[in-house]
C-alpha cells in the first residue's frame, strides 16, 4: 500500500523508488504484484507518467487512510505523540535555514533520539508531493490556496545597508531618496517598494545593477558594500546585532512577513511534522522573535 500510494503521489517509479530508498525494479515488482492479487489494474502507464485508473484511484484514497491511521497508532502506543522514529524531510530556504533552523535541529533531535531529518534547502517553491516532504517552511504570501498551511511567526521588514557603503553614497532620510541609490534586488520581488507612516503612504521604484535569485546572494553583495537591500529582519538578523549592517528609515514601515508551516495537500500532518512545526514556532517565539 505504501509503495502504491508514493506511485500515485510523485507519478513515476523512478520518484517513488527515490523517496522509499529501494531500486525501481523493486517498485515495478511490488506495483504488478498487488495488481496480481487484486486482479486488477491499478495505474495506466502512458509517455506522460502513470495515473491511478478508477480502482486504482478508490484504492489508493483507501490505503492512504489506512496507512495514515496504523502511523497514529503506533505513535499513540507509544504515549502522547512521544518516541518520534523515522525520516522527517524538511525544506526550507537556505538562508533562514542556515541562521535559525539548523542550529535548533540538535535540540530537537535530542528529545526524539529515534528521528532522522532529511533537510532540503531551496528558496523555490517545491512540490511537496512530488519531493516527498512532510513540512515546508515558507515566507511571505502562499500561492497556492488549497495548502494545509499553519502560521509560526511573523517578522519584520527593513531596509539594510553595510555603514561602508553608507559612508561612501549618504543614508537616505525618506523613501523617496532610495531612487538614487545602487540597489541589490531580489528577483523574486517587485522593484517597487512601498512604505507607510502615520497613514501616509509613499512608494519607490529602485534600481540596481545587481540582481539575485537566492537571499545568500542578497547577503554577500549587501555584506560587500555594494548597495542596499530590502529584506526580513531575520535575513540579517546576526549581523544587525554586531553592528556589521544597519537598519534605515526606521520611522517608516514595510508590510510585515509571515513564516508558515505548509503540509501537502490532500493528506494529514504526520505526528513528526506538527511537532516539528510546533517546535520552531516555539524556538522562534522565544529567541527570535524580536531580532535585534
């Protein structure tokens, strides 16, 4: 049932055979197996992949469930969600991983020594299904509305510079003044940032020569002293506590940033992923909700 269903999610035997760590004849095999024993077909095999045929699709909801109960029983015989096992995939992207995830990951496997963590770190949204992975940590507005998605944070949104660059080009004093600066922008954003105060609005159309795909990116051209940047308060939050970038127009405000926890969709949090959830919630509420 587990391999029918992991067929089913990614599509191929190729993708499932990955996720269930065993070679794709053993998938084939199991696949014609069932489908020997049922006496029926299961999936219709085409150039565009394998799709569940009208059993193979009643079969698959099926077993789904009963796979996603046996897991919540043996977690429940082991008391209140204790004793986590297994592989919990997570991803993430790299650099809020990197500052804040990653170094939380001991204490978390130490209260649950029989877990493994398979981290995939990527600033793309991903395919969870496809990917195999039990909880994403995603920021901003999520695109697909359909996503069983649980809000953990919520985090600020400044404009940074390094103090070289600002004493080579001048600190701007309104949003207005950003217009004339060299800008590190982060294609995933639009160029027009947009500020309030006081219930005035003012918005800005930047420029740079500079433009990156990944906040790492972001991070060593700003570290650089090549221009200014907009970002989380957690992107630079190490650096904003030892001086080495400040924060500016502080008297204005950027839209706030939420980070979530994004199950797949069409199937129930496993126990590993919402305690997971949970505990970065917590670890964040506690040491970085308030970055310096």
């Amino acid at each position: 049932m587990a391999t029918l269903v992991r067929v089913v999610e990614t599509g191929s035997f190729s993708a499932a055979a990955r996720q269930l760590n065993v070679g794709q004849p053993a998938v084939s095999k199991t696949i014609a197996q069932l489908e020997g024993r049922l006496q029926v077909s299961l999936l219709i095999r085409s150039t565009h992949g394998l799709t569940p045929t009208e059993a193979g699709l009643r079969f698959y909801e099926r077993a789904k469930a009963a796979l996603r109960e046996a897991d919540e029983a043996e977690l429940a015989a082991r008391g209140a969600g204790a004793g986590l096992s297994g592989c919990l995939r997570v991803s993430a992207a790299t650099t809020f991983a990197r500052l804040y995830i990653l170094p939380l990951l001991p204490r978390f496997l130490d209260d649950h020594p029989d877990l493994e963590i398979d981290v995939i770190l990527d600033d793309r949204v991903i395919d969870l299904i496809a990917e195999g992975i039990d909880v994403s940590l995603r920021m901003g507005n999520l695109p697909d509305s359909a996503a069983v998605a649980r809000k953990l944070a919520t985090g600020g949104r400044s404009v940074f510079a390094t103090p070289n660059y600002l004493a080579r080009a001048g600190e701007p004093e309104s949003p207005a003044d950003l217009a004339v600066h060299e800008t590190i922008i982060y294609s995933q954003l639009t160029d027009v940032w947009s500020f309030t105060r006081e219930g005035a609005e003012a918005s800005v159309t930047v420029h740079g020569r500079i433009r990156v795909n990944a906040a790492e990116g972001l991070r060593a051209a700003v570290l650089a002293d090549m221009g200014l940047t907009i970002g989380s308060d957690w992107m630079f939050g190490p650096e904003l506590a030892d001086g080495r970038i400040r924060r500016l127009l502080t008297d204005w405000s950027l839209p706030p940033i939420d980070l979530w926890a994004v199950f797949p969709a069409g199937r129930m949090a496993s126990a590993k992923a919402r305690a997971f959830a949970s505990f970065v919630a917590a670890a964040l509420d506690e040491v970085y909700s308030q970055p310096a």
